[in-house]
C-alpha cells in the first residue's frame, strides 16, 4: 500500500515498486494524479471523512 502515490515520493516509491513486480494498493487525495501513471491501473473512488475532536480548541 503506497500513500500519496499522485505525485512526489510516493509516486516515485509506487513506480519503483511497480518495477520490480509488485502488485500494490495506491492511495491518493485525487484521482488524476492515479490515472496519469497509467501502466494498466484502474481506480476506485472513496470519501474519507477524518473527525477531528474539538473539545480542545
């Protein structure tokens, strides 16, 4: 599982990866960045609503 793999690092971790046969679940905040390393990928939109306690602020 690669985050982040839309760009930057872990995209460059996901191609690395990817290089040398691993199969890989890759997560990003969009799905263009995904789609744009092409290579037989296909993606799977999800909402991923992180709740943040208030209490304290």
């Amino acid at each position: 599982m690669v985050t982040g793999a839309g760009a930057g690092i872990g995209r460059a971790c996901a191609v690395a990866f990817a290089e040398r046969g691993d199969r890989l679940a890759l997560i990003a905040r969009d799905r263009a960045g995904l789609e744009a390393g092409g290579g037989g990928t296909s993606s799977c939109p999800a909402v991923v609503d992180l709740l943040t306690d208030r209490r304290n602020s």
